[in-house]
C-alpha cells in the first residue's frame, strides 16, 4: 500500500524524535521552514507562503511538541497560506514519542473556521487560538479554580471573563455546584463559549451573558482580535496597552486588529442581585479580565457588596496587587498569591471564620 504524501512543518527535537516513525509511516515530499530555505534529508526546504505553489494540496504534519504553538501554527497555515483545515495533521496526536494522550489523555482537532475541538476526559470544547488551550491545561490539570468550603451549602459561581467557557464547564462539573452566572463582551468568544456549554442549554444551572463587568453602565469599543483572546479587556487603557505589546512580541500584525463595540455594566448592581437570589450559598466570585478587575472590585467594596461574597478568585494584569488585597482585607478577606510575571499574578481570599 502506497504512503500518505506529507510536508513536515518543524524539524526539531520532536521530529528527531520521531523521525523513524515518520519516514516508516509517511513519504515525506518536503519541509516548512520559517527562516532559511535548501534541503535536509533529501527534501526540499520551503517558506511557508510556497507551500500550495510547489506542494498544491498535500498535507502538512506540524512536528512541534509546544501544543500552544502548534494550534497557533495551524492558524497561520490556513489564513496565510491558505491550506484547508483539512490537510492539517497534528504531529503531536499520532507521534510515538511526546504524544498528546501521554501528556494529557487529550486530541486537538483542526475543524472549520479555525477553531479546534479539545477533546479531553472531563469536557469537549472548541477553542480559537494555542492560548485557549493553556487556559483549558491550567483549568482542567493544575485545577487554578480549586476550592473547598467547609460547610453544608452548594456554591453560586460568578465567573466574570468566561473566554469560551472552560472555567464554567470545570465548575459545572462539581456536584457542590449549584449554578454559573458567565459574563463574556466580545461576540466571538462569547458564541464559542455558548457553543461548548450547549449541552446545559435547558438546565437551569447556568445563566451567560455577552457583557461585561465594570464600575459603569456604558458602551465602549475596544481592540480585538480572535487570537488573542486571552489579553482582551474591556479596559481601554489596559487595551491599547495590550495591543502595542502584542504587536511588538510579532504574536499579531497590526492589519489583523479590529475594534469591536462592547457593552459593561455595574457589577455592585448585578452581583447584588445575584447574591440577593441565593442566601443560602455560598457567593464564589472569579475574574480573570485582563485590568478590569480594579474597577470591579473597587465598585464592589464602594458599595458595600464585596463584604457579602465568601470566596475571590481572580487573575490580576499591569496595576499590581497590593490594591486589591488592600480593598479585600478591608472587607474581611484573608489572602494568598503567587506572582506570574512581573505585572501578572493570582490571587485568591476567603472569609475566615469568627472564633
């Protein structure tokens, strides 16, 4: 039986590793290179932009071990390149050595629009960018959003920055659970949210949103961009500050940046209500909105709502931390936090029991 035709997209420490399995399995017809063209193994070497004019319609093998950068690879073959999702194989899904299902019992599927659908043992989710995946691994392995409380009553989760729903679909999960109120602004990235959490369409323990939360009701138009939905934030300083810094590290092109119109409203307003709902939960409150959390929890504990919740989660970006656990030792909260980069970290408070 003839081989599948393939080009290698990465001939680095995966692919050496690899190397036997491959040429056993596939007739390999040429490589990607990003920087340098000639030959290596016998096969020719091309850019990227030449891959359909001299290979037409074959398949490409992306033998990357980095799965972030891998996705974010399969997105560039098919908007720049114009290769069909189709023709994309993940090296990192058939390979022996540094297999996917080894490292996280997972697939990463290409499918249409460039979107790929996770399918791991807790959930089945489809995301837009490699970021989205190192939220799903931060999520579902090192479990960020992890918690007991202990007593009696089930949990009301108030997930502010829902991104494409991996957080509400890990706490749904939880049997302590008793319901997820989602807020999402961005159009995209909220659809995809509501396409994973589909199958909780006719329950009555989830509730999302497409808007977000801030210390005003008002429309605002901020930058957007589908890859890099991790650092959209409904903060327009913080936005703009993201966006300069995105385009710098060559993670965007400038062309690539649209604005996008988005509504925020009061979160002392809807959260109070929320809490007003359930008296007998526990109030968990997680943020992960890239700058918009000052603003939160600041309205919050002007209006005397921050004192009513029992649990903070939430991810802080650019203004550091000392305000916010200023703000949330204030109204009771004990602390931790670990710091992620020099303008990033997490931080988590709870109430302390009375003695």
């Amino acid at each position: 039986m003839s081989k599948e035709k393939i080009v290698i997209y990465g001939c680095g420490d995966f692919f050496e590793r690899n190397i036997e399995f491959i040429f056993d399995c596939f007739q390999v017809i040429g490589i990607i290179d990003k920087y340098k063209t000639g030959h290596k193994y016998g096969k020719k070497i091309v850019y990227p932009k030449d891959i359909k004019k001299i290979f037409g319609n074959t398949r490409v093998m992306i033998t990357i071990f980095d799965i972030r950068e891998s996705i974010d690879i399969a997105t560039m073959l098919q908007i720049e390149c114009g290769i069909d999702y189709r023709n994309i194989l993940f090296g990192f899904n058939i390979l022996e050595h540094g297999n996917i299902k080894d490292r996280y019992n997972a697939k990463v599927i290409p499918i249409e629009n460039c979107l790929y659908h996770i399918n791991i043992d807790r959930a089945q989710l489809d995301i837009s960018s490699g970021v989205e995946w190192r939220n799903i691994v931060g999520t579902f392995w090192r479990e960020e959003y992890g918690f007991i409380v202990n007593n009696e009553k089930r949990n009301i989760i108030i997930d502010v920055g829902l991104n494409v729903g991996d957080s509400a679909l890990y706490f749904l999960q939880r049997e302590d659970v008793e319901k997820v109120y989602g807020y999402e602004p961005f159009k995209n990235t909220y659809n995809i949210a509501k396409h994973n959490l589909e199958k909780y369409s006719n329950s009555e323990n989830y509730e999302i949103n497409q808007i977000g939360l801030s210390d005003v009701n008002e429309t605002r138009k901020v930058f957007y961009n589908n890859m890099i939905s991790d650092g959209l934030s409904t903060d327009i300083e913080v936005s703009n500050k993201i966006v300069q810094d995105y385009i710098k590290e060559e993670r965007v092109c400038e062309s690539d940046i649209d604005q996008e119109e988005i509504d925020v409203i009061r979160s002392s307003e809807i959260i109070k209500e929320i809490i007003d709902r359930h008296t007998n939960n526990n109030i968990v409150l997680k943020m992960d909105c890239e700058g918009e959390e000052y603003r939160i929890v600041r309205d919050l504990h002007d209006k005397n709502v921050l004192k009513l919740i029992d649990i903070v989660m939430l991810e802080w970006h650019y203004g550091g931390k000392e305000e916010l656990l200023e703000l949330l030792y204030k109204d009771g909260f004990s602390c931790w936090y670990n710091n992620k980069k020099s303008d990033m970290g997490l931080l988590f408070a709870y109430k302390m029991k009375s003695n």
